[in-house]
C-alpha cells in the first residue's frame, strides 16, 4: 500500500475527532487510551474545569513528559494509569481509542 494522501487522512481525521470533542458540550472528562504522543489536552480550547487522563505505556509516558516539560504549566502531565483511578469520574467521561487496534494482539 503506498502512502500516497495518508498524511491528508490523518490530517482529515484530526479535524473530525478535535471537532466532536469540542462539540461535546456536556462532558468535562476525556480519556485517551493508547495516548502516545496525542496533544490535544495541550492544544485544544477545552472547559477550564475538564479533566485530560492520558494512558499509555510508562516509557511512552515519561518520553512524552520529557519532551513536552516545558508546557506543563498548560495541562496536567501524562497520567500515570494508577492515578486514573482517584481522578476518573465515571458519570461524566468520553474515551478515545485512537490508533491503539494496531497494537492488539490475539492473545
């Protein structure tokens, strides 16, 4: 397969999943499951009393931490999963899996 227009697909994409989380008047919680290097929490025009939980694998985590410190002061750091727990309001929430199914295995 060649990659001729994938980086207008995922462009394209962006766009559609940014819009419907903007959109989505009522909910004050997003969880990105597979967060890896996403930056919406960073760059997104969200509610000031919304909640960004991010999970990933702790190298991917403390990597995104590392490169994206001096921005810390604008968002919350990439969750560390045991944390989610405290933090995670099961009445208001919207969860993103993006990207993550190429990762599953059949175990």
């Amino acid at each position: 397969m060649g990659m001729t227009g994938f980086s207008e697909m995922i462009t394209v994409r962006t766009k559609w999943i940014d819009d419907g989380i903007l959109s989505s008047e009522d909910c004050r919680q997003w969880i990105l499951l597979g967060a890896g290097y996403d930056t919406r929490g960073f760059r997104l025009d969200l509610p000031s009393d919304g909640l960004v939980l991010e999970v990933d694998q702790p190298q991917v985590q403390q990597q995104k931490r590392n490169k994206l410190e001096w921005l810390s002061h604008h968002h919350k750091n990439p969750t560390e999963q045991d944390a989610i727990v405290d933090r995670y309001d099961p009445k208001s929430n919207s969860s993103l899996w993006i990207s993550i199914t190429i990762f599953w295995t059949t175990n």
